[in-house]
C-alpha cells in the first residue's frame, strides 16, 4: 500500500529533518514494506536516503527561468527528488490552477519519468447533487491526464473532507473507488480527514490502495500509526 503524508505549509526544515528521521527509524525497526511518501514544504526539502521517498508538494514544468515564486526540475534534481504531487485542491480552488495548468506539469513530469501523486476531489455542492454529477465533475479532472501512465497514483480527496474533521461513510469511499478504478488502474489512495482512529477502517476497504494524510501526519508517531495499520493489512 501507499502511505503518503502531505505536510504543506507546516514544519520547518529543521523540524521536518527530526520528522523524516523519526520516520524513517520507524520504517527500518518495524521492517515496513510499505511505500511511504513524504511531501515536506519546499523550503524544508533535504537530500535523503532511505526508505521512505521524500516528494515535491508542487513544481512548475521547466528547468528553470523567469516564474517568480516557483521552483522547476533543476531544484527537484539538487534534492533528488523524483516524486510530485499534482492537482491537490489547495492549489485549485485557493491558488487557482486550472486543468489546463495542472495538464502542463502532469505532462512535464510524466515525460521525465516522475512518480506522480495526482489529486483529485470534489466540492461539496458537486456531492449534494448527486453521484451522476459527481462523476461528471471528477471527469473534468482527468481531462488531459494520462490515466495508463505507469508512475501514476491517484488520490481521492473530496474538497469538503479536507482538514474539515468529515469524511464520506465508509461504504460512499469504496462505491466510489470502485468506480473510479474502472477508469484507472493506477494505485487509488482516499484523502480527506484521515486520522488514527479511522485510517484502518479506510485501509481496509476493497479498492483503496492507500492515504494521503494532511493534519493527522503532522505527528510523525500518528503518522507511523497509520503505517503499521497498512503494514498489519498488507493488501
Ligand atoms: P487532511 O488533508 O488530512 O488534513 O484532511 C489531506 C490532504 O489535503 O491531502
């Protein structure tokens, strides 16, 4: 399975190091044949060997040049880093990417062989109209998207279950990834509130591959929690 923690604008560099060491002890102690992704913010990124794959929360698709605010392929590679997450909902619905622009990176990354973590999720009022609409709108995300590429991991995350504390019911997860997973064989991971106390049950359901946990990862031993949740299902 997939455990994946999206530390966004969290943790310094200094605390992310004690973070992906403390990890990453847990991972070589307890023997973790899991695949574990951390995407530190990007001030924080260090070099790191090991187990667990440090990925990029973001980045734009060039080498390098004149994008103010952004960071290209050519930082990624001081870092080692070959692990992206693309399309997250923070960045669509707060720092407005389009699918146009999230395409563009997508394609980018792809062509380099990235491993690519691509988001996916609706708003609540796309949820409230229903699961015809719903699919529709989780349709539009993947236009332009390679759904055969073989790095590809698609993660679920519906925009109201974000930090939100609400989560769809458990049986609403797995109808859903079962449908999505007709559309892509690529590893589906939920997202969306998270935490220790429900991830075994989310890990358990049949077509889900993994999570990506937001605020429940912050603390490197919840996160490791999850971990061995995955470890002791071992799907
Ligand atoms: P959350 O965030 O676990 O805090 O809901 C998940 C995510 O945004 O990836």
């Amino acid at each position: 399975m997939i455990i994946a923690a999206n530390l966004k604008t969290n943790l310094t560099r200094k605390q992310t190091s004690k973070y992906v060491d403390e990890v990453e002890r847990f991972l070589n102690a307890n023997n973790i044949s899991q695949e574990v992704l951390v995407f530190p913010a990007m001030s924080s990124l260090n070099p790191h060997a090991g187990k667990l794959t440090i990925g990029a929360q973001n980045a734009y698709p060039v080498l390098n040049g004149a994008y103010t605010g952004e960071i290209g392929l050519e930082h990624l590679e001081e870092f080692g880093i070959k692990t992206i997450l693309i399309g997250h909902s923070e960045r669509r619905h707060i720092l407005g990417e389009t699918q146009e622009s999230i395409t563009k990176k997508f394609d980018f990354y792809k062509n380099l062989g990235f491993r690519i973590v691509y988001c996916i999720g609706e708003p609540l009022e796309i949820r409230k109209a229903g699961e015809d609409e719903l699919l529709k709108y989780l349709d539009t995300q993947y236009a332009g998207i390679d759904l055969n590429y073989e790095n590809l991991v698609i993660a679920y995350e519906p925009v109201w279950a974000i930090g939100t504390g609400l989560t769809p019911t458990l049986n609403d997860i797995e109808v859903l990834h079962t449908k999505l997973k007709k559309k892509s064989k690529a590893p589906l991971l939920y997202g969306g509130s998270v935490k220790v106390t429900n991830a075994k049950d989310v890990l358990a359901l049949k077509n889900v591959d993994g999570i990506l946990v937001g605020s429940a990862a912050l603390y490197a031993e919840h996160f490791c929690s999850m971990i061995n949740y995955a470890q002791a299902l071992n799907k």
